[in-house]
C-alpha cells in the first residue's frame, strides 16, 4: 500500500483538539434506564437522540460495498462530508486545493466558506483528466478533489488516470461518486487497499433515490475516517434518517431495479436527441443525467421552462456553452420532455 503521513497533512488545531463526547459516545449500551441525556422520557419514535456513530447502518453499508465499518463516516448528504475534509485538513488563508473543471459546484464553494484557495484545472477534449496539468498545479496542494462521474458532463474519468494521480500525489485524493451506481463497475472502492491517501464520497441521494434524507458516506483508510470523526457534530445524522436509509438497504433489490429502469430510459433519451436535428452533440453518459448541445441553450431552456419542463442551463459552465443538462425522469417525465423539445422552433 502507498503509505502517506495522514497526521502530517491534518491542521494542528484539529490534530490537538479534544473532540466532544456525547452521552450515547459514553455509554453504549441498548439496554437500561437512561438518565443520562437530557431527553425527554416520554415515548415517541424520536425522543432519544440517534447513535452518533450510526453503527447499524455502517455495518450494512460496508456489507454492501465490501468494505470494513471503520472505513466509513456518515454525514448530513455528502456535501458534509466534504466540508469535513476541508475542515479537517486545509488551513485557512493558507492550504490549497486542486480541482477540475467543468465539475460539481460545491468544490468551489465549500473552499470559498473555508478559506482555502482552489485551483481548478481544465478537463481534455474529451472531459477527461489532463493529468499533467493536474499534477504541475499540485505540488503543495493539501488535495485534489476529482469527481467520476462528472458533474455536469456525464462521463466516468479514465481510471489508469486517476491510479496515476494517487501514485504521483502525496496529499489527499477525493473522488466523488456520487453517480456511480449509475455506472458498470467503475468505482475506486478496489483501489482502497492500495492506496491510503485515497477518499471516496458516496450519497444516498442519487441512485438511492433519497435526497430527502441527507445520507452521504465517505469511504477511506480508517485513519482518515479517525480524523474526520473527531469533527464530525456529534448528532450530525437524524434518526428518522438512520432508519429509513436502513430500510432502503434491505430492499437493495428495488434499487437495482430503479437503476435498470433509469438505465433503459438514459437510453431512450440519448437515442432521441441524437436524431434532433436542433441538437449538435450529446455528450457520453455514465451517470443518471445527460449532457447535451444545442445551438443556443438560453432560448431551448426558456421554452422547455414554458411549457413546464425544467432541465438545467450549463451554458455558463467551463467548455459547456450551450449545453443542457437533462435528468434522466420516470418514462412519463421523460415522453413529455421529448414531446415538448419536439415543437421547439427556433
Ligand atoms: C448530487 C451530487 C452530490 C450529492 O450531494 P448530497 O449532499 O449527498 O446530496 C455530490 N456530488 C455530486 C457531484 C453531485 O452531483
């Protein structure tokens, strides 16, 4: 395994802290008369406070992903997760970050809230990592955030690429797969044991079909995971949440099945726009959205918004100028889609 100094990258501040301990940290245990948190004794399906460590839906998550609990932390969506790795390891007003572009929004956002300077590096011709040009930005860098599928392009990144940017790179890498279900056999989770300066971010929001919920999960080397449980808000997954991401994982089946569909529809969609001829290219997919170009997305998107279809306008996005990006619906969303994007005249 490529070893890193996981100690040395982390702040001082977070390496001395003593992190918070909460009543159900201190005590465990299921059963008993519990005096000891302040809650309120009286029956409800929420008046006890939710397992801090969320050990019951750890346990199942790792048994799906063939991983190790340890391995795992839970946040409010994956968007927390991520703070947590900024907050965790990039000084303010001092460390940088390295990402690319086009890619997910919130990078860029969570290293304005964090004072951390980010340095976004543009993606090849076929929205694939220019992995030179990653690693000539990087020296110095606390980490490199990479996300495969790629947000708002589609695309899987090129594994052989990224293995080379964890080979050359002694910070941290993050790849953010939060579409990966979506895709054939194309996560990182493998790489884990080879590599421990790798972090992984899963959600339930996309293919689990529960953005409702707020369920992310980061996957890495337990000493990284350590790190990150130090700063974690000790409640930071409600219970109701708990419980029904749990249900969802015994119903694995039905996931599965969604995906298939949302798979079968992908197509449809893909097929389709490849015979408008007010579309000029549609960008490969591996994730539950496509990408695709028009001649000008500012008029496509106002008419769709008219007739009560909204996608989203990425015109604004690095190397996206008049593209659109299209969720992959239920057939019904997706036939009136078609239907509407038909009598489109421009
Ligand atoms: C939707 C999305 C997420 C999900 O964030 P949650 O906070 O887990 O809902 C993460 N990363 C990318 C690239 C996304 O598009």
């Amino acid at each position: 395994m490529k070893e890193i100094n996981i100690e040395a990258l982390t702040r001082d501040n977070v390496r001395r802290l003593t992190p918070y301990s909460s009543a159900r940290d201190e005590f465990t245990g299921a059963e008993g008369v519990f005096l000891d948190a302040n809650e309120n004794p009286f029956p409800s399906k929420v008046n006890r406070y939710p397992d801090p460590q969320q050990r019951e839906l750890k346990s199942k998550f790792a048994d799906l992903r063939g991983v190790l609990k340890d391995q795992l932390i839970i946040g409010n969506g994956s968007d927390e997760i991520l703070d947590l790795v900024f907050r965790a390891f990039c000084e303010p007003g001092k460390d940088f970050v390295v990402t690319i572009k086009p890619s997910y929004g919130m990078y860029k956002v969570l290293a304005n809230i964090n004072d951390v300077k980010l340095s976004e590096v543009a993606l090849d011709h076929n929205f694939d990592l220019d992995v030179d040009a990653i690693l000539d930005v990087s020296e110095g860098a606390k980490m490199i955030i990479l996300c495969s599928p790629n947000n708002p392009t589609g695309n899987l990144l090129n594994k052989d690429r990224i293995i080379e940017i964890l080979d050359k790179f002694n910070g941290l890498v993050v790849v953010d797969e939060a579409y990966i279900d979506f895709a054939d056999n194309a996560s990182m989770l493998d790489e884990l044991r080879n590599y421990q300066n790798l972090m992984i971010s899963q959600t339930f929001s996309k293919a689990f079909g529960m953005a409702g919920i707020r369920v992310g999960v980061g996957i890495a080397h337990e000493q990284i995971i350590n790190i990150l449980n130090r700063i974690k808000p000790p409640y930071n997954v409600n219970g109701i949440s708990q419980e029904m991401a749990l249900n969802r994982l015994a119903r694995i089946e039905k996931v599965a099945s969604e995906i298939t569909q949302l798979k079968l529809e992908r197509s449809r969609l893909i097929n389709f726009l490849e015979h408008q001829d007010a579309v000029i290219q549609v960008y490969p997919t591996d994730a539950n959205f496509v990408l695709f170009q028009v001649s000008d997305a500012n008029k496509y998107y106002d008419r769709l918004v008219e007739n009560g279809v909204i996608v989203r306008n990425r015109t604004s996005a690095y190397g996206c100028e008049n593209c659109l990006r299209l969720s992959i619906g239920t057939k019904e969303e997706n036939n009136r889609f078609m239907e509407v994007f038909d009598t489109i005249n421009l």
